[in-house]
C-alpha cells in the first residue's frame, strides 16, 4: 500500500440501480483528489457516465487500476476476486456491502469514504486471504483450471443416488467418501456451503484447507483440517450417477468418469482491505450470530 494510488476501479452488482447515484458521487470524488475513476462497460451504465468516456471489461478491469472498490454482495466480490486472479495482479479490493449478508464485503455506506482514504493514503489494513488453484483432468490430460476464494464441491445431480469419491492428499489415499458430495474450502470459505454442511468454522490467519462431505452416508466421515501447503486430488466413482463440479458456485461443469480434480493453494492471495471498525470476531457475531447469548 505504499505506492501511490493513481487509479481506482469501481464496479457493482449487474443490475444494482441503488447504487447508480453513489457511483457517480464516488467518481467525482476521487477525481477531486487527483485520482482517475476507473469504470468497467456495465457498471459506467448504472453511473450514468457520459458516452465517449474510455471503459474497459470486467475482465480487464483488474489490470487498469490500482485499487478495486466492488459495490455489491459476497457473490460480487468473490467474482472479481476469481478476475483478479486470472489477470496475474496483486491489486487490493474494498467490497462495500449493498448485500444481505455482507460476510466479505464488509465495510458499511456510512464507512466507505473513510475507508477508501485510507487506502489512498496507505493507512489501511490488508488481510491476505488463501485462494486454491484447482485443475480438471480428463483422459490424463488437463481439461479445465480454476481459482476460486471460497470452495470447489463435487456433489451429486438432482436425482443421483449418494456419490463415492476417492481421495487422496499428495500420495496418501484419505478416505473413499460416500456422501451427497464433498467441500474442499479455503479458511475465508469455511463460513461459506462449509459451515452449512456441519464443517469447522478456520480464521483466515490459519494456512489451512478444510474437508468437508456433505452430508455422508457413514457418520464417521467427518471434516478434515489439513495443511494448506497439501495438494488434494478427488475422483468419483460414477457408477451410473450424475456427478457436478462447481467452483465458488461461479462456474461448473458435469464430471465424466476418470475425472480428477486436483487441488493446491494458489500462487497468490487475495487482498481484502479490512474495516478498521471491527475484528474478525466482531463480523462473525453481527453476521452469523455467531457466540452470542441465546438466553
């Protein structure tokens, strides 16, 4: 955060009219301070930016600015943060919650200005947070790559019976899972399909990767905390079922038989510049209702 900060991106929910006002009042005021406001094509149309003003794709967005402000939900944020990591940058990211829940995006309207001087003077807090690369083989050769924040699931279609899936961390076989599916998540996903499968709750400082079934057929498969430095690698036995993976809940495809998923952390964190309102503990009582007193 020591370098000056030139160029900041602004992009919102597809389709967040609420923020159509705020985005432009933001622009104006980074303008004011020297700094170019930065808008991907969909998001210059909710700011009303006038025609003929230079836009640049959601895609292209994190290699055009220095600093990312998302206006939207988790779901939003996860999804640049997925853009981020395809573009190879280290780009920091502000998420302000115009969402229900706002676990990730969690700086509030009333804290944004604040925040995002902070982060133009280098006085705010960066959190790295682990991000997994995970690679599809088909055949023996790769099929598909992905980076996902939060989690990569294989489950069972609609109407499959329970699914066996086979895996393994680095060479050593773990456990042959009979389960609805399986949960590989980062620490920043455990409080996502994670936790709603009866997974551990991993503060984002732990390097660790979790695995979690969903709801197995033996009650002794039960979640795994493993080193994040593991490389975990799961194939499904198909017997006739349909088998899904999915990645952030972003992107998926349906498994063939002899497919692989591989799994690793990624070669770059995400950067999540922090409230500096709240701790960590703080988001999981407001958000979740988590340790409170139920009395």
């Amino acid at each position: 955060m020591a370098d000056a900060m030139t160029r900041v991106g602004l992009t919102a929910k597809r389709g967040l009219t609420a923020a159509s006002d705020l985005m432009a009042e933001l622009a104006g005021w980074l303008e004011a301070r020297g700094v170019r406001a930065v808008f991907d094509t969909e998001t210059a149309k909710l700011a009303r930016v006038p025609p003929g003003r230079p836009t640049v794709t959601r895609e292209d967005l994190p290699k055009e600015c220095d600093l990312l402000v998302v206006l939207g939900g988790d779901g939003t944020l996860i999804g640049m943060a997925g853009r981020i990591a395809r573009a190879g940058t280290d780009v920091p990211i502000l998420g302000v919650n115009f969402g229900s829940l706002g676990f990730l995006t969690e700086i509030t309207l009333p804290e944004l200005y604040p925040a995002l001087e902070a982060a133009l003077e280098g006085r705010a807090a960066i959190e790295m947070r682990m991000m997994l690369a995970a690679r599809t083989s088909r055949g023996d050769q790769p099929f598909a790559d992905h980076i996902v924040l939060n989690d990569i699931v294989i489950t069972k279609g609609a109407l499959s019976r329970i699914v066996e899936i086979s895996v393994m961390v680095g060479d050593a076989p773990v456990m042959r899972v009979r389960a609805d599916g399986l949960i590989v998540a980062t620490p920043t996903g455990s409080t996502a399909y994670n936790l709603a499968a009866g997974g551990p709750i991993v503060h984002p400082a732990v390097d660790a990767i979790v695995l979690t079934p969903i709801a197995p057929h033996t009650l002794t498969n039960r979640p795994v905390v493993i080193p994040a430095s593991s490389e975990v690698h799961m194939r499904p036995i198909m017997e006739g079922n349909e088998v899904f993976v999915t990645f952030d809940g972003q992107a998926g495809f349906p498994l063939q038989p002899g497919d692989l998923v591989s799994v690793r952390r990624a070669d770059r964190p995400l950067r999540i510049i922090r409230s500096a309102n709240r701790t960590y503990f703080d988001v999981l009582r407001e958000k979740l209702k988590w340790g409170g007193d139920n009395r």
